[in-house]
C-alpha cells in the first residue's frame, strides 16, 4: 500500500489527505499545532466563506496571481464539489451578496467538523504538536520525513503547511524551507488581500471606525496615468488607512503593479474614491441644490447632514477649503464645485501595505514552473506534491482562495503515488 504523509493540517491538507486516502492509500497527517484548521476558523469572521457561487471559469479571472495554473484543478475539484462534500456529511450552506457561499449555522467550526469526521471516518492517521524537521529523499526521489519525535517512511509527501499570513495559526513559512532544501525556487513572499497605511493618516485617523458602503474605488499610478484598480462596495478607514473588502481586493492587484515600492516612496499611487457613484456631477450637484434651499439659513458645516455620514462632514468642508461657518446662502458656484470634486474624487496617497501578519493570504511561494499543474507533482523531486497557499497562486476575497485549497488538495491527493 502506498503510504503517503502529508504535511500541513489546513483545509488543503485535510482535503489532500481525504482524496488519497479515498483511494486506498494510507495517510498519516502532520500538523504542527494541537488543533486541525486553525486558519480555516477565522475566515469569513468565523462564519467561513466557503467558496463562490460563480462558474468555474471566473475564478481564474478573479485570481490575479497565476490563475491560469490552476486550470486543471479546479475542472479536478468544483466549488459544486466542496458543497457536496459538505452536504453528504450533513452540513447545509447558504449563499449570500456578491457569491459567496456559507454554512447555515455560520459557523466555521461546522465546516472543520466536515473534515475531521470524515478522516476519522477513513482511518486517517495523525500527528498533532508535532515539527516536520527535514523531508528526505533518495536519489532524488521521496522516502520519508524527519520530525521533531520520529522518523516516518514515505513513497509520496504532499506539502501543504499555508503561507506567511496569520502566523499564530501555524503559517509561519515553514514549508518553504523544506521545499528549498530540496531545489525549489521560492518566489518574493508578499502579503496580499491586506489593508493599506497612506500619507494622509491624520486624515483617517479623524474618520476611522468609518465603514462606507456603494461606493466606488479606484487605484491609479498617477506617474502613467494608469487605472490599476477599480471597484465598488464597502470600505473602511483606519487609524492607519484604509481596509475593507473593496481595498483588501485592490491590494491583489497594487502587489504585483511593476515597480510598485518605488511609486509607493515617491507618492505616485493614488486612491481615489466616489463617495457617490450613482449620481453625476450634474444629478449631484442639482442634489446639493435642493439641500442647500432647505438649510439656506444654516451654516455649510450644518449643511451636509442629509448627504454624508456625520463622522465625515468636518474633513469633507476641511478639503474643500469653504469656511465651515459660512451661511448655505453666500455659497458660490466654485465652491459648490470645489465640494463636487472632493465627493466624486476623495483621494489619498498609498504609502505601504500593512505586515504580512495582517494579511489574509500570501502572494509569492513555490513557482509554478516547478509544478506540474495537472497533478500538483514536483518536476524536480519525483513523489513531492504541493497544496494551498504555498503555491504561487492567490484569488480576491470571496471564497476563491478556499477554493484553491480545496482543488488543489484534491488534486495532489488522487495523483499522489500513482506511478
């Protein structure tokens, strides 16, 4: 019988493990911490994204980082697939705005359970607190691993220890270094899906707790005058920046932008939002009107209440450089104007990402030239596969990212020890 160890308890891991052991092969786990999926807990804010209602085909497009690679995987292993799973170990999900899948219960402790029922339920051995050291080989072929208690033999080893991002769940790169060790190119660790500081960090620190709802985002390199980014929805600021599900999927992009630390340093990226996308400057501005002749009597800073969030009114007057005691009625037209632009183009210069720590994947890992993607094999060390995170591959939020695991694993897991 083919004996396969598997490194990494997330839920490519577990999914690996799932796939090979379905198909006769005996598999001994490996996770470092004393728990299963650690990571897979606080995705979705504890209630777990699942994956994404979209076709198959659409998570290529919204996976910036080589979606291409994972062609065959995902035709492997559909988030059709997932919900199967899920299903036929007594777990519902639910869809909800923009796609994405969840439990019923939102609880990702449910979808864990998924997983760890079924491998009791295939006599999958495992090794909880337990240090992969070294992973050995044999004329360039796999033969075993070396713990931090035992040595265990092995025909084929599937690596799937995550990324950088969330280190307290157990990603802490370890996986990288076994896999350089044994000649593989580890592409620049960068984190992505990650919040972003600017220049302008009094400015948020002002409004920050602020969530913003529909409105437009966009990431433009002013030095080409190029639009990186754009989308729409919900944001927030922070005592350092920005955040939010618009901005943490702009960062996919902004990581990989050419030359991008250099723009950064010289204020060349800026974020520009439309607080009011779904009117023009001439609805907007016959809008501002109308408010105007109701609060004539008022001042400009009592003005705006009706139209912005409370927290927002005094930067919003600060930028637009109208005297915020100014009566509506002495308001001129520049100055209508003036407010215009600050609500259609609210911008800001990005100055960094936030650590890698705060990320919630990581760009950058094994090179996928290095892998063969129908399999997930190694094209360098014969009965090496690799799942999840570790592999230069990283999707927008949404549930893609999971789904990668998933499909991945799988893929891995049905290859693995076949000759």
């Amino acid at each position: 019988m083919t004996k396969v160890v598997v490194i990494g308890g997330g839920p490519a891991g577990m999914m690996a493990a799932i796939a090979a052991a379905e198909r006769g092969k005996e598999v001994i786990i490996i996770e470092k911490m004393q728990t299963f999926g650690k990571k897979l807990l606080i995705t979705g804010k504890g209630r777990c994204n699942i994956t994404s209602s979209l076709e198959m085909s659409e998570f290529i497009k919204n996976t910036p980082g080589n979606g291409m690679f994972l062609y065959s995987a995902f035709q492997n292993y559909t988030n059709k697939d997932i919900i199967a799973f899920l299903n036929e170990q007594g777990l519902e999900v639910k869809e909800e705005r923009g796609n994405r899948i969840f439990p019923v219960t939102d609880k990702s402790i449910d979808v864990l359970n998924c997983f760890t029922k079924k491998m009791k339920k295939l006599k999958i051995q495992y090794r909880l607190n337990t240090k992969v050291e070294k992973i050995l080989i044999n004329s360039n072929k796999i033969c075993g691993v070396k713990t931090d208690k035992e040595t265990i033999q092995a025909d084929s080893i599937i690596l799937a220890t995550g990324g950088r991002s969330y280190p307290l769940t157990g990603s802490t790169g370890d996986g990288y270094r076994l896999a350089s060790e044994l000649g593989h190119t580890i592409t620049e660790i960068k984190p992505s899906l990650v919040p972003l500081e600017v220049y302008e960090k009094g400015d948020c620190k002002k409004i920050q707790g602020l969530s913003l709802k529909n409105v437009k985002i966009q990431l433009k390199d002013i030095n080409k005058n190029k639009l990186i980014y754009e989308d729409f929805g919900e944001m927030i600021f922070t005592h350092f920046g920005i955040s939010g599900p618009t901005i943490l999927s702009s960062s996919a992009h902004l990581v990989r932008y050419k030359n991008i630390k250099e723009l950064l340093k010289s204020k060349k990226i800026i974020l520009s939002i439309d607080l009011k996308p779904a009117l023009t400057q001439e609805q907007l501005n016959d809008r501002i009107l109308r408010d105007f002749q109701e609060f004539k009597n008022r001042q400009f800073k009592h003005s705006l209440d009706k139209l912005l969030p409370q927290k927002m009114i005094p930067l919003i007057i600060e930028r637009t450089q109208v005297d915020e005691n100014k009566k509506v009625n002495e308001i001129t037209k520049e100055e209508r104007k003036r407010l215009i632009q600050v609500l259609k183009k609210f911008e800001l210069a990005i100055s960094e990402f936030r650590p890698i720590e705060e990320a919630i994947v990581t760009s950058g890992g094994i090179n996928i030239k290095e892998i063969n993607p129908k399999t997930m094999e190694s094209k360098i060390i014969k009965g090496l596969y690799f799942a999840g995170e570790i592999i230069d591959v990283d999707s927008y939020t949404g549930g893609f990212n999971l789904q990668i695991a998933y499909s991945t694993g799988y893929t891995a897991g049905i290859h693995c020890g076949e000759e």
